[in-house]
C-alpha cells in the first residue's frame, strides 16, 4: 500500500514555535506519572542498572524492527525500544531473530512517562532516536509534535546523539530551530532513496516515492540547555 505524502496549512516552522518550546523550557511538566508506566520503567531500568556500556533509546519504536536493527548495529550496547501500542509491540516477532533477541528489550509505556522518569534516574544516553513521529502537520496541532510539547526539555535531559527522521522536513526544521534555542546544532539532511529502511513507514514512504529526511544533533550534557533560559 501506497502513503500520501505530508499535507499542512502551515508554511515553514510555525509562527508560535519560539514561543511554545521557551514556554516548555521554563516550565516543569508536572502531569502525574501513570503507574503501569512506572512500572514498565523499572523493568528497564534495573536493566541498565546492570548494564555498564553504552545505552540506546529507540523511542516510538512501534513494531521494534529499527530496535532490532539497531541491536545488530550497536552490538556493544543495549537498546531499547519503547512504544505505548501493545498491538504494534506484539507485532514484533516478525521482525526478531534469536541471536538479536539478546541485545534489546521493548517496553510497552507512554514516552511522556518514560521519558521523565529516566531523566529523574540521570539516564545519559549513547543515541536516542525517534524515527518517523506523527508528524501533526496541522498548524492548530504543533502542541503535539514532541518539540512542540511540555515533555521537549526532558528529551533534551536525556542527552547523547539524537537521531530523527521524517518524511516532512518541516518536522525536522522545527526541531533544529527549537534545539537552536539551547545553543545546539543539527545538520538536516536528505536519506538516499536507496538506503535500506529500519521501518515499515519508512519503507513505504520510499515504495510512495517520498523523500526522507534525517536530522543528527549532539544534545548538551544533563542540565546544560537551562544556562541558555537563565541567560535571557
């Protein structure tokens, strides 16, 4: 099956993006924490307790396919990949091999949670990808795009290299302008059509002839970004 490419009613990064994303910064997000995401954080984090190398987030992992691919990649870290649709999670034996399976774990949990609770745990990350986001391209809708969101700083918490794609490079436009107000760079690039896909929207973004998009930014080290608001 085929995908539309991205249409929106805005044009270029949204009027308000500044705004909102400083808003964020200066702002705890103090929504109460889910219990079964706290447990489902747990679970993860007594892993990475034990673990002494690196560790990689696959946040929105969806079937788990990029967690896997991932795994095979950075086979001296753990990866783990995260998505709150136990559908999607269930889906993943069609995409797990036995000697992958050993390198990663999925976690069912609302990222909004899982985030926080491991920037509360002073997770540093080694990577941290969100590949493909609901990209929300309404411009009534930029609350829920994640830059977008009072949950944004905690991504930045958690730091290491962030890694995303989409197949609508505003997303990702936006996303360089909000960590541009931290003082951080990204560089935004086109993927090739021929690059191999790590997911199922990926590949049928390409089989849809779309061009996709990849952005890389080296976040700040935990707390780095807030000298930024305090030097307003």
């Amino acid at each position: 099956m085929e995908s539309r490419p991205v249409t929106t009613n805005q044009h270029g990064n949204h009027d308000d993006l500044t705004q909102v994303v400083m808003r964020h910064l200066r702002s705890p997000f103090k929504k109460p924490i889910q219990e079964h995401n706290r447990a489902a954080f747990e679970q993860a984090a007594e892993q990475v307790a034990k673990w002494q190398g690196p560790v990689i987030l696959d946040s929105c992992c969806g079937v788990g396919e990029s967690t896997a691919w991932l795994a095979q990649e950075y086979p001296d870290a753990l990866v783990i990949g995260v998505d709150k649709s136990a559908h999607r999670l269930q889906r993943h034996a069609n995409y797990q091999t036995s000697a992958q399976g050993q390198r990663y774990l999925l976690v069912r949990a609302d990222l909004q949670d899982f985030w926080r609770l491991a920037v509360e745990q002073h997770w540093q990350l080694s990577k941290h990808y969100i590949l493909y986001p609901n990209p929300w391209p309404k411009a009534a809708h930029l609350s829920r795009r994640w830059h977008g969101s009072p949950v944004w700083p905690y991504v930045l918490g958690l730091g290491g290299e962030l890694v995303m794609r989409s197949n609508w490079v505003t997303y990702l436009t936006e996303v360089a302008s909000s960590l541009a107000l931290v003082n951080c760079a990204a560089q935004l690039q086109p993927l090739l059509a021929k690059h191999a896909p790590i997911t199922p929207f990926e590949r049928k973004y390409q089989r849809s002839g779309q061009q996709l998009w990849q952005l890389n930014a080296n976040l700040p080290e935990d707390g780095r970004y807030f000298s930024a608001i305090e030097a307003e």
